[in-house]
C-alpha cells in the first residue's frame, strides 16, 4: 500500500527537496557561461562589425580600420582542402566499419579511429609540421589542411559506421536477393539511405575543427596579407582571433571579439543545420 | 490468437538481424545467400574486390595516420631522449639559452590545471545529467541539452578570448579576495590576484569539458533498467533516495569512465589554457599563481625554437602527451563501454 508523504521523516523530506533543488541549480550554472559567452560575443563583437570588416584585409597592429577578408576566405579553403582530405578517408572507412568489419579487424580499426579521436589537436599539429611542413621547409595552407583533414576522419567514421548499421539489413538482402552486386548495394542502397546521416557526420566534423587554432599555428601558420595558394601560408579566422587577443592594443582586441562573432556565427550556423536534418531523420525511409 | 503475430515478428526479426550478429572472420560470408552462379558476370566478383579493397585501404589509413603520428613524434624528439634521458621527465630547469629542459613544471601544470577542472565539473555535470534525464519537463529537456550541445561546440580559441577579457577579470575582483580571505590558510588561495593563472585555467577547462561528462553521464543513466527505479521506488524511497541508491550506484561506473574523458579532453587542450594560465613554468603551491602545461608550452615556443636540441624537447612534450591522453582515454572508453554495450540502441562493437 502506497505510504502519504507525510509520514515520511522529516529529515529524509529535507534532505529529497536539498538534493533536488542543487541537481536543478547545477543544471542552471551549467548554462550560465554560455549565455556569458554569447552576450560577450556579440556585444563586444557587433560594434566592428561592419562591411569593411569582411572584405579588408588587416591594417598595421593597432590601427584603425582593416578587416579579416583574408582570414575568412583562408578558413574556408582550409576547410574545403581538409574536407578534400577527411570526407571520402572517413565515409571510406566508415563504410568499413559497417559492411566489414564486424569482426576482430574491424575492432582494431574501431579502436584506433577512437584513439585518434582523442588524441590532442596540437599533437596532430605537430605531426602535420613533420609530414609537410618540415618537407616543404616553408609553412603551407597545405599542412594546416593535412592537420585538420586528420581531424575530420574519426569523427566521419565513427557517425557513418553508426548511421549505416542503422539501415535495415532487410534492405540489404533485397538489394542482394535482386542479384545487385555487394559494391552496387552499398553505393546506390545502403550509403543512398543513410545518406542525410552521412551529411549531417560531414558536418559535425565541420564544426569541430572550423575552430580549432592549435594545429594550425604551426602548419598554415598565419597570414596577414591575401594568399590563395596551397604552397603558401595563410591567414585562418581563428588564428587571426588568438594573435589579436594576445596583442597590447585596444583596437586589436575589438577586432579579436568580431571576429569571434564571424566565427561564432558560422559555426553555430553549422550545428543548428546538423540538428535539423538529424531531427528530420537520419534515415530516409528507414521504417 | 495474439501470440501467433507476435511469435512470428520475432522470428523475422531473429532472421533478418542475424548477419549483424555473427561477427565472424568471413563477415561477408552469410550476405551471399545468392549463389555465386547466379550472380552471373565475373566481373561483379572483380568489382566486389576492388571496392572491398578501396575501403580497407580507407580504414588501413586510420591505422597509418595513428602510426605516423607515434613514428614522427618518436623519431623528432630522439635527440632531447637521447641527451636528456628519463630526467627529462623529473627536472625542473626550463633554459633555452643553455640548452637543459626538463618537462617537470609542465607536466605539474598540466595535471594540477585539469584536475582542478574536474573538481569543478564532475559535480555540475552529473548534477545536469540528472536533471535533463530524471527531473526536467519534457519541454525544457530538447532546449536545455541542445544549449549543453552548442557549449561544446563553441571553439577554444573563443573561450580563451572570454577567458582574458572577462573572467579573469572577474575572477580577479569578486573571487579570489573571498577565496583568499576565507580559505587563504589552506596555502592553495595566497600571493598575487592577477586574475589569470592555474585558477583561470581550471574554470575555463571545467566550463569546456562539462558538455561532454554531462552527455556521457546521461547516456550512461539512461541505460540503468527502468525496474531498478521502480523497485526503490516501491519500497517507500523519496526521489532522491532512489536516484542515490538505484541510478547513481549503478552508474557509478559510467560516470567514472565519463570523467576520465572529460580528463582526457582537458590534458589536451591547448588554446584556451596558454591564453589564461599566464604561462611561466613554475611550481607554485598556490592557484593564483602562473602555471604552464605541455600543451600551452608547444604552443608558444615551438615557432621560435631555434636549436635542434629546444625542437626536439617540444616533441617530447608532445610525445608524453600523446601518450597520457592515450591511456586515459582507452581506459575511459573501457569504462563507458562496460556500461553501456547492454544498451539495445547500441548493439555494435
């Protein structure tokens, strides 16, 4: 028989209403620093933000004026070069992991693209500048991409060898049963149906290194003029964040919080989209 | 009469999930329910070969890229092994000009700045992970664990940028006289208040991590069986006494594997950190105090690390690093794993 509350002690009630009100105010300050970081970000931000800002390149440190033209149209081809590097490395694998590798293989493979998940971006930076950098003997758009293509590719796997084990294996067989080659099966069935999965893989791995500094400090290095070639260093809006906030200036800093604001933007941009494809189903026709 | 669809459903599913389940060596064996002849055309055969090829060469260069990164770590910092020898890893000298390192402040500043975080976070996070899963309104649970997503998703070098401009300054005139009045005889809250140092450090990394233990932490409280609940529940327990003695105990395990990742994260982290922890690499008892990580000190020095010696003893750094994240990490996934591979959602690995 159900037991009234108030039969309960008075010091079991106290210490229920204690526990549950600090697991409710931990979840409170949990999302304070964001809302901090945000209204920091755009107040600080918006002030700078103007036109010239997104097609000037810098003027000299302290100056008035200038923008991150550069550092932006940087970011981005590092971002496509690296795309060009993780996406088919990390479908590739992903597929793999799903369609071959249920067994001790695939396990090893599991179990290093975790590895390399965890391992610290700067030490990806490090082995970029060991690969290229050192072999080019000059800092390249190039290794900065090579770093964050390394970064892309267990993210990519991991969620596409998720998605793919998500698609019903009754597809598979019907695709088989039909006489349609494995190959045939997996490209035009199996990826075809997981393929908003696979999207939205591509760009959780975006917004994971669209802001990432470390491993490029010392691959692509930094670029205060234009520079769209591969073979050279180039700016990149983050870094571009960091050099500014470090300097002694006033106007450099007011730069640094828009340029976080751009960055911000992007990738917040990014997320949302990834959520809204995840929420309209990974799998089309899945059931 | 209700039996006979439900029996049979079962035993469809049964058939259908069975090439998943048996992971054997040929794993592709039981997909070929079609005899080869009737697939007809050789070449299908051929195809199937090479794209079964093209992705093991995908998943061989996940392999390769982990192995190129120990190779290229280990064969750039042989010089400093060589010259330093395992003292490397208990000196306290930082000397550019005479060419003597030793990776001891650093290493302190590294784990000293990341278990702070941990202190702050663990408690905060399982504090959130219960409430998105056991207290909130369904309404608030999609917006609450979409604001903990975007946290994660905000980039280091803008923490880092807050983390100057706003917290340390705060941290400088609201916390740290208090700490330091009140807990000052602890030794931990003493000297200078510049705001930024191992203290700054700790928050900022307790404020990054905190996305990623909360969600483990969630996964892992989700997975505890709906009748241990009940079954405190029905013995009389308030919901506090059932989430402590059936969700908590049962997960105890998984939140420890969770904050072992959250630790794992915040070894590494390298941008926010060298931009708060005031970067002078000393051993100082006190939080207030300037720290410097592995990380942070790769971060800063190695663009002008001119001689073949100084190079090297970055990497080196950089090695010891890889190789802490490595072993905390595989052990917090063994941890996560144990837990959750009872999950029915999650019926890979």
């Amino acid at each position: 028989m159900p037991r009234p509350l108030h039969t309960i002690s008075l010091r079991r009630r106290l210490s229920n209403w204690t526990a549950l009100g600090l697991i409710t105010l931990a979840a409170i300050v949990v999302t304070l620093p964001l809302f901090l970081i945000f209204a920091t970000v755009v107040y600080r931000g918006i002030g700078q933000l103007s036109w010239a800002f997104l097609t000037q390149i810098p003027r000299g440190p302290g100056e008035e004026g200038g923008g991150m033209a550069n550092a932006i149209v940087g970011s981005i081809m590092l971002l496509g070069f690296a795309s060009v590097i993780g996406v088919p490395l990390g479908i590739g694998a992903g597929v793999f992991l799903a369609e071959y590798g249920r067994n001790k293989w695939g396990n090893i493979v599991r179990f290093t693209a975790d590895v390399l998940n965890g391992v610290p971006s700067i030490v990806i930076g490090l082995t970029a500048y060991a690969l290229v950098v050192v072999v080019q003997r000059h800092f390249s758009m190039l290794a900065g991409s090579v770093a964050l293509g390394i970064m892309m590719i267990p993210t990519i796997s991991r969620t596409t060898e998720e998605v793919l084990l998500l698609v019903p294996q009754s597809i598979r067989e019907a695709a088989l049963g039909l006489g349609i080659p494995k190959w045939r099966t997996i490209l035009s069935v199996v990826l075809r149906t997981a393929s908003a999965g696979i999207v939205t893989s591509i760009m959780l791995a975006f917004a994971r290194i669209a802001g990432e500094t470390a491993p490029l400090m010392f691959t692509a290095f930094g670029n205060q003029y234009w520079s769209l070639s591969l073979n050279q260093p180039t700016g990149a809006l983050p870094l571009q964040i960091f050099s500014y906030a470090v300097m002694p200036y006033d106007q450099a800093h007011a730069q640094a919080w828009t340029g976080a604001l751009v960055l911000i933007t992007i990738i917040m941009f990014t997320v949302i989209l990834f959520r809204f494809i995840a929420s309209r189903g990974a799998i089309k026709g899945a059931s | 009469m209700h039996t006979v669809p439900e029996h049979r459903h079962a035993q469809k599913r049964q058939v259908s999930e069975r090439p998943v389940a048996s992971g054997s060596a040929s794993g592709d064996a039981e997909l070929e329910i079609v005899p080869k002849s009737r697939l007809g055309a050789r070449e299908s055969v051929v195809a199937d070969g090479i794209f079964r090829g093209i992705v093991v060469l995908c998943a061989l260069a996940v392999l390769a890229i982990v192995g190129l990164i120990v190779f290229e770590l280990v064969r750039e910092s042989k010089l400093a092994m060589g010259k330093f020898g395992f003292s490397f890893l208990i000196k306290q000298i930082w000397d550019p000009v005479a060419e003597d390192f030793g990776a001891l402040p650093f290493i302190y500043g590294t784990v000293v700045s990341s278990l702070l975080a941990l202190v702050i976070a663990v408690p905060l996070s399982v504090g959130t992970a219960l409430f998105l899963t056991e207290l909130c309104p369904r309404a608030v649970r999609a917006v609450l664990s979409l604001l903990v997503e975007l946290l994660a998703a905000i980039p280091s070098v803008i923490y880092g940028l807050w983390g100057i401009f706003v917290l340390s300054p705060f941290l400088r005139l609201h916390i740290q006289p208090f700490l330091g009045k009140y807990f000052g005889w602890t030794g931990l809250f003493t000297g200078p208040k510049y705001g930024w140092g191992m203290l700054a450090a700790g928050v900022i990394l307790a404020i990054m991590i905190l996305p990623i233990i909360a969600s483990i932490t969630r996964e892992v409280i989700t997975a505890v069986p709906r009748v241990q609940r009940e079954a405190a529940l029905a013995l009389g327990a308030t919901k506090w006494e059932m989430l402590r003695m059936s969700v908590l105990r049962n997960a105890r395990p998984g939140i420890f594997g969770a904050t072992i990742l959250g630790l794992g994260r915040a070894l590494g982290e390298t941008m926010a950190v060298t931009m708060v922890i005031g970067n002078r690499p000393e051993i100082v008892k006190s939080l207030f105090a300037p720290g410097h990580t592995l990380a942070s000190v790769i971060a800063n020095e190695f663009a002008e690390a001119t001689s073949a010696a100084y190079f090297s003893a970055l990497v080196e750094m950089g090695l010891v690093l890889f190789v802490v994240t490595l072993i905390v990490n595989a052990l917090a996934s063994l941890l996560v794993w144990s837990i959750t591979r009872g999950m029915p959602a999650r019926t890979l690995a």
